[in-house]
C-alpha cells in the first residue's frame, strides 16, 4: 500500500485521506487518535505517454464503519475540486495539507476519470444510493459488464462511471515520457 501511495504521489496525483479524529485514546486519555475514514485517488489509467495520458481511473474506498456518513461526499468533492476547473466544491469538511504536495493542484491534465463499481449482477445502480451519489457528482454509467465476477456466493457486474472535466487539451500534442 506504502508503495501505491508513494507511485501516485511521485507521479502529481492526488491521493487523498480522510481521517476521524476521537478526542478520546484508551491508551492515552490525552492524546488524539485519528482513525482512517476513507481515500480516494487518480491514478494512470494507462500511461502518461499514451493515447490515454488525459485519462485516469479513480479508486475510492470508505471504512465500512463510516458509510452513510459523507466522507466518500467529502473525498470526491475535494478531489473533482482539484482536478477539474469547472468543478465547484460543496465544501463543509477540513481540508488539512501541512505539506507542499498538491498545493496548486495535481501537475497533470485530467480530462476524463474512470471509475469502476462492482455489484450484484442485475442490480439497477442508476436507483441505487451509488448511482445517485455518483450522479451527483457528475459520474454517469457509460458501460457495463454482466457476470465478470464472483463473491461470498454472488455473481457480480462491474459497471463503468465517467467524469468529464472541462479542462482543455490538444489532441494533436505529443505524448512526453515523465521524467
């Protein structure tokens, strides 16, 4: 994990966490305990020196113990915050970055961010709390595949999710190696 942390970093994109602080330690009454709610990221949906360098696939994973609560809200909010310029945050969380990492935003063009959802095979996701939390934040299903999975005894879909932002690029410029 250590190591998909620091690829996506290294490569100017975001990787964000959300953490639930407890003023309450059981080891330590006096200190601050900070819990991992969620994170969210971009990473190559490809490569950057491919056809598909303005495309990437989001990853968002909310601790099961805080679904329902708003941080996958927060987390993607922040997120489209930085990567689209047409985005406009809802806002209502802390946003804390004590470092330089993405003070300016990510150093990439992100027009299009892909994100995959895996559900039980069938399962209407547009009426789904996803699919309207999705939808809300401007994913809206553009494929799906049926039966490519299988778990705890369910066969699973994977549907696709894409974002567009407004961000402008030049098809014809050539793709460059990160160095």
């Amino acid at each position: 994990m250590a190591q998909r942390i620091s690829d996506i970093v290294n490569a100017g994109l975001p990787y964000l966490v959300a953490v639930s602080k407890s003023n309450r330690s059981r080891a330590n009454p006096g200190c601050v305990s900070e819990k991992i709610a969620g994170f969210v990221n971009l990473d190559d949906y490809y490569g950057q020196s491919s056809s598909y360098r303005y495309t990437f696939e989001m990853e968002l994973f909310v601790h099961p113990g805080f679904v329902s609560k708003g941080i996958g809200k927060c987390l993607v909010d922040r997120l489209l915050e930085m990567v689209d310029t047409s985005y406009r945050a809802r806002g209502g969380y802390e946003y804390v970055n004590d470092d330089t990492y993405l003070k300016t935003g990510p150093s990439r063009v992100v027009k299009t961010i892909l994100l995959n959802v895996q559900h039980e095979n069938g399962e209407d996701l547009e009426a789904d709390w996803r699919g309207k939390f999705l939808n809300a934040c401007k994913f809206f299903r553009v494929g799906r595949f049926p039966k490519v999975g299988y778990k705890n005894d369910k066969v699973l879909d994977t549907s696709i999710f894409a974002h567009q932002t407004k961000e402008d690029i030049d098809p014809s410029a050539r793709p460059t190696v990160a160095g």
